[in-house]
C-alpha cells in the first residue's frame, strides 16, 4: 500500500506446474522469475501462449512499479531488482507435513490459518542484475507475519493481483534483454522446451 497512489503489486510462484506430490505451501521458494515448463505440458503451453499475447516475456513478472515509490507515495530513484527470490523461513519451512494423505485441494488454507501471529515467512534475496551480467543475489529483507492469516469471500472471489510486464523493466534497463527467456509470435520458446 502507498498514501496516495495505486498499491505496488507483485507476482511469484514456484512453478506454474505446481508441488507435485507435497503439501507444505512452504516447501519451495518462491520468485519472479519462474522455470519453463516440458513442451509434454498442453495445458501450460496454451496458457503460455495466452500470456503472449500481451508479453514475449511470460515467465517473467516486473518489480519496476514496485520499486518507484516508497510507502508515502512519494517518488524515488527506483533500484530495481532483475528478480526476486522469497525462501520460506526455517519458523515455516517444515510447519505442514508434505503428505496429508488426502485429496482435499484447498486444505492448505486451514492449515495457513494456524501459522502463529509473528512467523518469519520468508527470507527476500534480491538479484541486482542477471548472473551473466555479473548479478549477485543479496538478503534484502524477511516477510513477517503481523497478524492472523485468514480466508474471506471477498477475498477468495474478489481480490487480484495486478501482473507487471517485464518489458516495463526492460525500459530501464534494456542491457537485461538477452538474458532474459521469451515467448515468440511463432509459438516458440527455447527455453520452455518448445
């Protein structure tokens, strides 16, 4: 949230193929950037074409918008991260059993609800720039949890999240675009497998 302006908005995942076989939402980390996916995977190469149609760069989301404002809503010198990587927090890391030996999709959300007010979530690394570029990845800081989490209608049916294109990180800085995998008009993306 910024006093003023348009909250900064940002989207991470593990993977879009999701935690085969594990339960504990916290298990893996998290980021920005995410994997390609097996060119065996129909489903996941219509969404990614879907997702082409309005960027090249679908496994990437952007943090520029995130990083041009402080909380005032005052503009700043934005430092942005080529990416961002959140690593569940050891307070979390093994809170939930891997094998519920169920098949309740959504059981995770009760068990969200019994992480302790407080918790480290996540430690945040942040890489300055691509690896190729000499990018180092740092500690930037470590999510915590100041209250209960809880589910609502609302926000289960309503509340979304707004994706940023990496193009608009590219503007600022266009030396990344090498190094960065794309999803061409043609249908293909080396580096999704297909």
């Amino acid at each position: 949230m910024r006093s003023g302006i348009d909250s900064a908005n940002l989207v991470s995942m593990w993977s879009v193929q999701g935690q085969p076989n594990d339960w504990n939402f916290f298990s893996n980390n998290f980021t920005n950037h995410i994997p390609g996916v097996p060119s065996s995977e129909t489903a996941l190469y219509a969404l990614a074409k879907k997702f082409s149609s309005a960027t090249d760069y679908v496994q990437q989301c952007g943090l520029s918008d995130f990083s041009q404002f402080d909380q005032a809503g005052t503009k700043v010198n934005p430092v942005i991260p080529f990416s961002l990587r959140f690593e569940p927090h050891s307070d979390v890391h093994t809170l939930f059993p891997k094998d519920l030996g169920q098949n309740d999709f959504m059981h995770y959300v009760e068990q969200l609800k019994t992480v302790p007010s407080g918790s480290n979530l996540y430690n945040i690394y942040g890489m300055d720039k691509p690896k190729e570029l000499g990018g180092k990845e740092i500690l930037i800081g470590t999510l915590v949890l100041d209250g209960k989490l809880t589910s609502s209608k609302w926000g289960d049916e309503n509340l979304f999240f707004r994706h940023q294109k990496m193009n608009d990180d590219i503007k600022f800085h266009p030396e990344w675009t090498p190094y960065l995998p794309t999803f061409s008009s043609g249908g293909k993306c080396p580096f999704m497998g297909y």
